[in-house]
C-alpha cells in the first residue's frame, strides 16, 4: 500500500510489520502531509503517548494533516478502540484494519465513527501478497505429500501436529517445521509450551492421549532450511519455495483462533496462493469459504486450491472436531492416493 505524500511516523516503521509503503518519509510531524501510527504502538506502555499525539494533531488550531493508523497486519484490539475514545475530534484519522463481527463493540464503534472516524476494511495480507518474494535455495528434497510449517507454538497447531503424528503421516508423507518447546528451542515468542497442551480443557482424555502419544513419538525439532526460528525467520518477506514445490499440497496452520468472529488470513494462506499450491487450512470456521468469496469479490478464482479435497471441516464450530475433521482428510489425501 503505496503512501505517496510526505509521510512521518510516529515512533518509528518496520516494512516487515505492515503494507504501509512510503515514498517519502520525513523527520518531524510538521514536515509530513500523513502522519502514520501503527496499531502496535497502542499497547499499555504507549497508549498516553499516542493518545497525547493524536490528540494534538487533531485539534482545530493547527494545519489539519491525514492521519493513518496501521493495522493492516494485525486484529484491532479493545485498547485501540479504548484510546480513539478519548480523541473528540477523529475527522482527520482513517484506520486500515480486518473487519471484525459487526456486533463487537458495535456502540462504541458508532461513537468513533461520528466522531468523524473513517475505517477501511479489508484482508491486507491478501491484497499485498506481492509483497511476498518466493526464491530457491535449488535444494535438493524428497518429494511427499504435504508441508506443515508449525511457526509460533499455538495450541491448535500443536493438537493438529499431535494428532498427525499419532496417525503416522508425518515420516512417510511430510515435510515439517517444528522447534520444539519454546523454552529450549525457539529465540522468539510463542503462546504455549508443548506441556501446557496435555493439561488444557478443551481436550477429552481421548484426544489428549492421541496428542500427547503422537508428540512423543516425533523427533522433538524438526528443522527444513533454517536452524532457529527466530522474529527474522518468521516476518521476513523472503521465503524458500523449494519445499513448496516438493510437496502435493500446504497444511496452513493460520494465526487467529481466539477471535472466533473475525477472517483474518496471513500470509501463512498468501504464499500457497501465490505459487497456485493446493492447501488445507486450520482456521476460524468458514475461513476457506470465505477465502474463495475474497477473491471472487476481487474478479478471482482460487476454489481450485481449497475444494480439491472435502472441506466439511470448514464448517465446523468447534476447534477440536474441525482440527480432528482436518486430521482425515489429510490421511485421505496423502495415504489413501
């Protein structure tokens, strides 16, 4: 997302963090015709520093500049919406951000809106996915079935990895990318330790000892073309395709799963679309049906890389039948074929 005015932005801007583009950045508010703040700039050790910035950029004493908040990369949280209530005057202030269920913070949202607040929807990993480079490394790979690039330890990544493993798919038919227990292995954050799954309360006794088999039964790292996940390997906006193409089809465990009413795809979806790679999503429900209704909107058509297998899993509400629906329809795919 091209910014072709004089730009300044407030505390600093990582192109890794954002589809904002600048043309031409510029050292101090005065000198900008945009003045831009990222969405993670309201956080509770900034939220009086940029409440005290907006508040003075929207006054009507001084030259009226445009004001653009980035959340483009990232779900708009209850703090954002917390902080532009305390601005009177929002005319000059547009927000770029994924729509979330229209009745969250409905009343609030109104308010911001009459305020003068303008906000523009949209799926921003999708609609930049150029920003996205695929190179080759010209490695040499075993062809299999499919790729699973865990990432972040999230608690569902985790299940659907147990679970996998459980139903040996991972030796024979997969390529993946795991690092273990955060503590020990991985230099960036992430949301749960693998012992913290075997004592979560979403899981029956049942799918708990599956999971808690199938972890114990893998290698407890597996690494593909990088030796540490770190902040570098996950936002960098080069990628290897050699594994990609390696492989028959991408497992994508996608990022948002506590925030049920919002679709929010990341570029974890973006990059098999933009190789034309078959996939099989673990997403909210209806996350692929309303992929394929995005880019239909757009002039698109990409149904071909999810409606190749059953995708009843996408219409299932609960979290662990949908990863357990996932679980055959890639044994489906990678054995019985």
């Amino acid at each position: 997302m091209r910014i072709k005015e004089k730009a300044y932005v407030f505390a600093g801007h990582q192109d890794d963090m954002s589809t904002f583009r600048f043309s031409n950045i510029v050292r101090t508010p005065e000198e900008a015709d945009v003045l831009c703040v990222s969405m993670y700039r309201f956080n509770p050790f900034m939220k009086n520093e940029v409440i005290n910035f907006l508040k003075t950029y929207t006054r009507r004493l001084i030259r009226k500049r445009k004001i653009y908040i980035d959340g483009t990369v990232e779900i708009m949280p209850d703090i954002l919406v917390d902080c532009l209530l305390e601005i009177e005057n929002l005319s000059n202030i547009t927000l770029f951000t994924a729509e979330r269920n229209p009745e969250w913070r409905k009343k609030d949202l109104f308010e911001l809106i009459n305020r003068g607040l303008k906000i523009n929807y949209d799926c921003y990993f999708l609609k930049y996915k150029e920003y996205y480079t695929p190179i080759t490394k010209n490695l040499e790979i075993q062809p299999k079935k499919f790729l699973y690039m865990v990432g972040k330890n999230k608690f569902e990544r985790l299940v659907l990895l147990g679970l996998l493993a459980y139903e040996n798919l991972i030796d024979k038919y997969a390529h993946i990318s795991f690092f273990g227990n955060h503590i020990e292995n991985i230099k960036f954050s992430a949301d749960v330790e693998v012992n913290d799954i075997f004592t979560n309360p979403l899981l029956c006794n049942k799918t708990k000892y599956k999971v808690k088999t199938g972890l114990r039964r893998i290698d407890p790292i597996f690494k593909l073309d990088t030796k540490i996940f770190d902040r570098e390997v996950s936002h960098n906006r080069q990628y290897n395709r050699d594994y990609y193409d390696a492989v028959d089809f991408v497992v994508v465990g996608e990022s948002n799963f506590a925030y049920d009413d919002v679709y929010f795809p990341t570029e974890k979806v973006a990059k098999p679309i933009q190789l034309n790679k078959k996939m099989i999503v673990l997403g909210t429900k209806n996350f692929v049906s309303n992929t394929i209704k995005y880019y239909e909107k757009r002039g698109e058509d990409v149904s071909d890389l999810f409606n190749w297998c059953d995708t009843k899993y996408d219409k299932e509400d609960n979290n662990i039948k949908r990863i357990e629906k996932i679980v055959e329809t890639i044994k489906e795919n990678a054995v019985n074929i």
